[in-house]
C-alpha cells in the first residue's frame, strides 16, 4: 500500500472517529435537555389542572351553601314563595340571580318547588328552558323525608349535579323547598377547554345515592365507577388503583400516551360518594414531538458524518498531490480554506433544508434549480422529482403563465414580491400560503432566477373562514332576538345595537353617539344616571318609558350590567324586554282585583276539584270565616245539612263542563247558622 494511501485511510478513520465521538455526546447531552424541557412542560400544564382542581373541590360546598343564603334570606323571595306566586317570584329572584351568573362561571340553576311537588320557578345560568319538581329530585325528596337541609349527587335532566336542598315546614305541613344545582359537567367542560386535559370523577358505589347508579352507563362489577370517562372503567381503574394522592405516572390507554394524576377527595364531598378524581393529560404529540426530534437529530448527525468522510475520501487524492507538490506553507492555507468552505457550505446546507418555510430557487426560465425538505413535505413531491421540473409543472398557482406570476414581475423590475397564494400539491390537494419572491444574482451581479419562499397558511386560513362563520351565525342569532340588546363603552357612547334596538328607539347613524344625542333632554339625564350606576358596578333591573322612532312611548324592562371588552376597559351591557302592553294587562287587573275586593257580594275561587284558593272580605264578614282558615279547604265544607248532596254534584257536574249556574242555596257559617244565598257560580 503507497504511503498516500495509508494516510489517506488513517485520516479518515481518525476524522470519521472524532466525528462519531462528538456526534454520540452530543446527541446524549441534547437528548437529555430536551427530555428534562419535555417533562417540565407537562408537568407544569399538569399543577396547573391540580392547583385549580382541588381549589374548586375546597370551595365547591360552602360556595353552594353562600348562594343559596341569597335566597332564603330573603323574606320578599320566601313570600312570594310560600304564596306561590311564580310572577312576583321570578321578579324578587331575578336580580340575585343575575348577579350570580355573571359573576359565577359555571352552570348552575335554582328551583322553587311548591308544597304540592309543582315546580313553580326554575333559572338556569345557561337560559336552559327545563322546570325541576319534587319528582326529578332525589336530594330534595330526602330532605322533605329527614326535614332539613340535605346536600348529594344526583342526575338532572341526564347531568351529573350537586344539589343542596332547604326545605319548609309550617306546623308539620310541608311547604315546599328551594334546590341549588351546580352541573358537574359544567366545571369539567370549563376546566377540560382551559387545560386540554380529561377529569374523570371516581364515585364509590357503596356510599352513593340508591338508584342512581342505574342511570349510568358504566358501572363494572366492583365497588367503584367512573362517571363521563371516554374509555372503559377496568383499564382506568386498573391505572388508578396503582396512584396515591398526588402521584403522577405514565400510561398508553387507547394507543395514546397520556399522564394521569390522582387527587383523594378529603372534604365533605367524600361523604357524599366522591372519593377521587382522575386527572388524565394527553402527551401523544409531546412524545411523537420529543421521538421525531431524536429521528430528525440523528439523521442530520449521520448526514454531516456521512458527507464530510465522503468529501474527504473523493478530494483526498488532490489534496496529497498538492501536499506533496506545494510548499508546507502552502499547502497550510490550502487546507484551511478548503475546510473554511466546506464548513460554510455545510451550515448554509442545514439552514437551507432546515427552515421551517417551502423554498425553492427557480432560474429565469421557469426551472426549478433546488428545492429544500420542507417543500417535499408541504407539497408530496421528492426533491429528485421537483429539481430541474419548470416551476408551473410541480406546485403550480393560479397566476402561472399570466402577468401577476412573481418571477415575470421581478423579470419586469419589481425587487420583491409578497402575495397570498393558492398552490396545489400532488394529489390535488390545495394550500393557502404566503408567497416572498426576490431575485437570485450571480457572482458578476447578473439576474440568475428567483428564490420563492412559501410559508404554509392553510390552518389560519381555515380559522378565518370558522370565525367568519360563527360571526354571521352570532350576528344572525342577535338580529333575531324578541328584544332588545346594546352595549356601550365607558364614556356611555353606542357601539352595539341589534335590529329589535334599532327598530324600536334607535335613531340613523346613533352609533358613536350618547344619550344627548339621541333622545331628549329627559330620558338622556335619566339613562345617563343610570349608566353611571352601572360603570360603578351596580347591576340594574328598571322599567323604564323610551320613545319610539314615531315618538310612541313604549315601555321596557331593561336589564343594565357591566363587564370588561377585549380591550380590558368597561363596557355597559342592556337587554330590553317591551312590557308596554303588560303594564296595560296588570293595571286592568289591578282595578278588577280592586273591585272584587270592594265588592258588596261575596266571592269565592275555587280550582276544578273545589279546592278554596281565594275569597274576599265580603265572604269573611258573612260566613265568619277568615282567610287563612279556608285557603286550601274544600268548599264542601260550607254545605249545610239542608243542601242535598245530589244537589250539589248537580251543581259541579254542570260548572266543571263549562256551564253557568245560579239559584238559590243554603250555605253553613263558622257559628253553624244557616244562611239562603243567592249564587252565581
């Protein structure tokens, strides 16, 4: 073997050695920082879930049990509660109410159940339009059962609920009772959209309420189930029952890697069934992430080896010839600026395939010269099929072979060009992009070609269009509403206001304005204050007149808040309700109520089944009887012995079927004397 070639074969073992030594550390050390980079990241994502988990399990109960207090405080709502009065309900309700689901993120609702099991109001924090009775509550018909204030799970409407439930008794006859539910997946769908991770609530069969576990779908054959779990209960329990408190641990469930973190339920709720929640974060990209980063190192590892023994093994012939030839001076600097360029040409390599953006360099005549990695990947053409194709021949636009093409307008002068595109790949599959042309020069500075840079666009375009839409579905649904909405900013001026405002009181190009401009001196100074109100942060429920275009006077019952803009400043929020022609019927009854109040004969209403639900004051001065002594008693109860019972089912078969009827009859009063009475009924 000649002494070239025993040098040449030596130095390349040597260099091909050092290369491998110092590739495998690097790649050791850089695997272990991105591992440890990795883990730090999920593990943050996973405290963060933790940390506002087991604070809303240390709040959930006493928070219940603070709302309800809103209610049952109050002697107005509890009046018109006992009274049964579902409108007067609803308005002393309404406020609190309000108040509560603007501040409140979850859903929850409040149902007032009559003594008779009649659901007589029911509010959802989501404007659910479903009533709740005495029959669809399990927690509330043990709390009439044990004659206090229970709390439990139980399913409502098909939802998983906490209710707590504060019943009433007047001597020993029930009453009714108010029920506060707060939705289990309301919680969980917030706190699943705000962390991306799965919370499965583990209940104890032995300890949950009868009957319900039948309503749920998966309850294996053990002493615990899983409820909204997207996969079966053995392989989570079986994951579950390995974890203590606070333990995290790596499991595949599904052909997905996913962390699972395991927190014990140590408050009251435990009492109540639910003994852990399971706290599952998908980290399949992380980990696909982590693994094609390793592939994608390691690649370019044996690439850079590979390249640099194969340019030494085919140049290493000259390069000894030249040692040999040239002075040792020479052939120094030879050396060293070889290496310098093949170094260079080697990082600009690197860069060139690495970036994240499709390039290509494509000569004046429309030939692809070079395409890099990323532009194999975006459009599913190899770099061997794209390189030396006629650019409109692989990856073609909509502007190929017209003016507007980018290397014509930087043939025409144009130094750069940028402009939204539209390519198609192969497979006929299109891409949104933003396309960068600028010209490629020579080394004597002549016009060579273009280097197109294309940045792949597709997703935003795709959310653009979503956002497009779900605008159009919120405006349409807006402009639709039986009422009035607006919003205002912090200096009382009308940004916003849909069709029903503007058709009503709004006035042309009212938009920007402020009440002075819009209505007159009087209603502006009244809307004005009340606006001030709200920007103080009170919520307001008024019922208030406002002209109409015509210069009508109508009236709304406005609902006024505030809350913060995407701009972090305050904003005035009003939903009108028109109760023009309410007010109306309520001031019709308002004088008939009168009337029969003052009205010289006695009056008595009574329901189908001769159920007493109301009488006059005439009514107590002839029969002796008070109000409160008859309310709920049947009328029978005033028969006297000289009204012969068929007589009297005479009376209610005939009245029941739609009949009038009148004559006389003898009625019996509190001391037991018999009076004739002249009746209408």
């Amino acid at each position: 073997m000649s002494i070239e070639k025993r040098i040449r074969n030596k130095t390349l073992l040597i260099v091909a050695s050092l290369l491998i030594a110092i590739s495998a550390t690097y790649l050791f050390f850089d695997i272990r920082h991105q591992n440890q980079l990795k883990e730090e990241q999920i593990q943050q994502e996973l405290d963060a879930v933790f940390t506002d988990v087991r604070s809303l399990l240390n709040t959930t109960r006493i928070n219940l049990l603070d709302k309800i207090h809103f209610f049952t405080n109050d002697e107005d709502i509890i009046s018109a509660f006992f009274a049964c009065d579902g409108k007067k309900l609803h308005k002393e309700t309404y406020p609190f109410f309000s108040v509560l689901s603007s501040e409140y993120p979850y859903h929850f609702s409040i149902a007032f159940i009559s003594g008779r099991g009649n659901g007589l109001l029911t509010l959802h924090s989501n404007n659910e339009q479903t009533t709740l009775e005495l029959a669809d509550s399990r927690v509330a018909q043990n709390a009439v059962t044990l004659r206090r204030m229970q709390s439990d799970f139980e399913m409502l409407h098909g939802e998983l609920a906490f209710s707590v439930v504060r019943p009433y008794f007047t001597n020993n006859q029930f009453r009714g009772c108010i029920v506060f539910s707060l939705r289990d997946q309301g919680i969980i769908a917030q706190l699943r959209e705000k962390h991306q991770a799965e919370i499965i609530s583990v209940f104890d069969k032995r300890f949950f309420i009868k009957g319900l576990t039948d309503s749920l779908s998966n309850c294996p054959e053990n002493d615990y189930f899983l409820y909204k779990s997207n996969i079966s209960d053995s392989t989570y329990i079986q994951e579950w029952m390995t974890l203590s408190s606070d333990q995290t641990t790596k499991a595949n469930i599904h052909d997905k890697t996913v962390l699972l973190k395991k927190l014990n339920i140590q408050n009251t709720l435990r009492d109540e069934g639910l003994i852990s929640l399971i706290i599952q974060k998908d980290i399949t990209t992380l980990e696909q992430a982590f693994k094609a980063y390793i592939l994608q190192v390691v690649l370019i590892l044996l690439i850079l080896v590979t390249s640099v023994c194969a340019a030494l093994y085919i140049s290493f012939n000259k390069l000894l010839t030249k040692f040999f030839d040239l002075q040792n001076s020479l052939d120094k600097k030879l050396e060293e600026k070889t290496r310098e360029i093949l170094d260079t040409n080697t990082e600009l390599n690197q860069i060139f395939h690495t970036t994240a953006n499709s390039l290509r360099l494509i000569s004046k005549d429309f030939t692809v010269l070079r395409v890099n990695e990323t532009f194999a990947k975006l459009s599913g053409i190899s770099i061997e099929d794209a390189q030396g194709k006629k650019c409109y021949e692989v990856f073609p636009g909509a502007r190929c072979h017209t003016a507007d093409c980018p290397i014509v307008q930087i043939k025409n002068g144009k130094s750069r060009v940028e402009l939204d595109a539209t390519k198609r790949a192969g497979g006929g599959k299109t891409i949104h992009g933003l396309l960068t042309t600028v010209p490629f020069m020579g080394t004597n500075k002549e016009f060579v070609g273009v280097i197109e840079d294309f940045k792949d666009i597709t997703e935003r375009k795709r959310y653009e269009e979503a956002l497009k839409r779900s605008e159009r579905q919120f405006s349409f649904f807006m402009n639709n509403l039986p009422l009035g909405v607006y919003i205002k900013d912090d200096n009382s001026e009308l940004e916003y206001m849909n069709q029903f405002t503007h058709k009503r009181f709004g006035r042309p190009n009212c938009l920007g304005k402020k009440p002075a401009e819009i209505f007159e001196t009087r209603f502006a100074r009244r809307i004005e204050r009340e606006d001030n109100q709200v920007l103080a942060g009170k919520n307001l429920v008024v019922e208030e007149e406002i002209p109409g275009q015509d210069g009508t006077i109508n009236i709304y019952q406005t609902h006024k808040f505030r809350f913060l803009g995407v701009d972090k400043k305050w904003k005035i929020g009003g939903i009108c309700l028109e109760i023009t022609e309410k007010k109306r019927n309520e001031q019709k009854l308002k004088v008939l109520s009168n009337a029969i109040q003052h009205s010289p004969a006695c009056v008595i209403i009574t329901d189908t089944k001769g159920i007493i639900e109301f009488v006059n004051p005439r009514f107590s001065e002839i029969t002796g009887y008070q109000e409160h002594e008859v309310m709920g008693q049947n009328i029978a109860m005033l028969k006297s012995d000289h009204l012969e019972g068929h007589k009297l089912h005479e009376i209610i078969a005939k009245v029941t079927t739609g009949g009038d009827w009148q004559g006389e009859i003898r009625s019996k009063t509190k001391d037991s004397r018999v009076i004739d009475e002249l009746a209408s009924i």
